[in-house]
C-alpha cells in the first residue's frame, strides 16, 4: 500500500507541466487547423463537379493536396519542416514548435472532414435556398455551416483525439508534453509506473475530451 502511495505521489509530481504541455499543443494546433482547413474543405465540397460553384481544375489540384498532405507520416512531417518551424518560431524543437507540424497534419484531416460535412446536407435544403436566390456566400454561410455544424463539432473532436496522439509522437523527439514524459523516464528511465500513469492519463483526457464533443453534438443536433 506505501509503495502505491508512493508511486501516486510521484506521477502527481511530475505529471502537472507535461499535462500542460500536451494540452497546450493540442488545443492551439487545434485552433490553427480548423482556422485554415475549415475553408479548404469549404471550397472543395463546394467546387466539385454539380455542386454550387462548380471549379473541376480546382477542386482536382485540391483533392491531390490534400490527399498528398494527409499521406505523410507524422514523424517523418515534423522532421521534414524543421526548417519552416525554425522560420515561424525560431527554434526546431520544442513544445510550441511541435505546433507548427501539429497544425500542417491537421489541417489536411480537418479539411477532409469539413468537406464530408458539407457533403452530407440534404440536396433539397439547397436547392430550396438557392430557388430564393441566395447566392453562393449565402448559401455556405447560412445554410451549409449551420446545416453541417453538428457534424462539424463531431470532426473537431475527432482532430482533438488524434492530435492527442500526434502530440505524444512530438515528444519523442523534443516536442515535451505526456510522450516526452513517457520516453524520457518511462521508457529510457526504465520507471513502468511513469509510463503507465502516464497512459492512464491519456486515456482520461481523451474520455473527457470525447464525453464534451459528444454532449456538444447532441446539444448541436437537436
């Protein structure tokens, strides 16, 4: 029972800065992705081929990018961008330098996500709008992103867990965060108990984080 006692002890003291760490990454790469994949996944739903702004060019060279993008190992993307994450912040490792590569392998998977959001919206809701004559702003604006906002919380949580996942890869090689703590003393330290107080943690994060979307999409929803 000491042993226990002592073992919680210990994991509470280390685990407050990495938790943060992990979080912080998460949340504001987050933030980035949905910012600049929300509109890329926009404009390809709406490009494709008998949708409301038709653009066959664009709508192929956008699908490549974004299939390329997506087709990238983490650890090889965040090792391929040292140079523009040293451009933007200055250093190449690091926790707020993990959140440049964090937010480039996001933005693809969100973009994907917002576009089959789009997608699934009823036809005759804006064929509706559009024998009213809203044009193609008025449509995305006020009928598409209300009509896909539930599937759209729904994504954005999906992106959280897996950028959860992403963040802990980051920390093998100098993002911080949880992943750090588990390979620093979990694994090379050779402390089981860290590494596995530190899984248990990531698996509560990622219950809570789950159990909010979820309520935040049924709140959506109806």
């Amino acid at each position: 029972m000491e042993v226990l006692i002592e073992t919680i002890k210990k994991i509470m003291l280390l685990m407050p800065k990495p938790l943060y760490e992990t979080l912080y990454m998460v949340f504001a790469s987050t933030l980035f992705s949905v910012v600049f994949g929300m509109p890329l996944g926009i404009i390809t739903a709406i490009s494709e081929e008998g949708n409301i702004w038709e653009r066959k060019g664009l709508n192929k060279a956008l699908n490549g990018v974004i299939n390329i993008a997506r087709s990238f190992p983490f650890i090889i993307l965040m090792i391929a961008v040292f140079p523009l994450t040293k451009l933007i912040v200055g250093k190449r490792i690091g926790t707020t330098a993990a959140i440049v590569p964090l937010t480039i392998a996001a933005i693809p998977f969100v973009a994907r996500l917002i576009e089959n959001a789009i997608k699934e919206i009823s036809p005759g809701i804006i064929e509706a709008a559009q024998s009213m004559g809203a044009d193609v702003k008025q449509i995305v604006f006020r009928v598409m992103i209300p009509e896909a906002l539930p599937s759209i919380a729904s994504g954005i949580t999906l992106t959280v867990i897996n950028l959860i996942g992403y963040s802990a890869m980051a920390g093998a090689i100098g993002g911080g965060g949880l992943g750090n703590l588990a390979i620093r003393f979990g694994y090379q330290g050779f402390q089981k108990d860290v590494m596995i107080g530190t899984v248990i943690v990531l698996i509560l994060v990622v219950q809570i984080i789950q159990g909010i979307g979820s309520r935040i999409y049924n709140k959506l929803l109806k």
